[in-house]
C-alpha cells in the first residue's frame, strides 16, 4: 500500500455446483494487490493456494486440517 491507502477488506466468494451425487465447490479468498487464493473441493481432493502456489489435499488430509484450526491447534 502507498501513504494513507486504506486496506481492502477480504472478500469471499463461494460458487457451489451439486449435480447428484458429485458436489464441486470453490471458495475465493480475495484480498490485497489482486491476491485471489481459493479452496476447491472436487471429488475426493481439495486443492489450496492460488496459480503457481498450489496445495492438493486428500479430502481426509483436508478434513483434518479444518477439525484442527476450529480446535484452534494451528
């Protein structure tokens, strides 16, 4: 940011798409200087990250993960 510029506030975009069984889904976490990373759940994997920054989890590596940021773990 440059002098008194005001910090962006996060947005958050979620696109869900749920055809039977199969369910997509895509959430945008927006912020500053045009950062766009986004979660996407698609199968049995969830990919993190942003293009060229990507983390691919399986869908029980993620479930982990958030049971232990909402136990506040990380």
């Amino acid at each position: 940011m440059k002098g008194n510029e005001i910090a962006k506030p996060l947005t958050i975009v979620k696109v869900y798409i749920s055809l039977q069984d199969y369910i997509f889904m895509k959430v945008y976490l927006c912020g500053e200087k045009g950062c766009c990373p986004y979660v996407e759940a698609d199968g049995n994997e969830v990919l993190i990250g942003e293009e060229g920054n990507m983390c691919r989890l399986t869908r029980e590596q993620f479930n982990e993960l958030k049971e232990r940021i909402i136990k506040g773990e990380i």
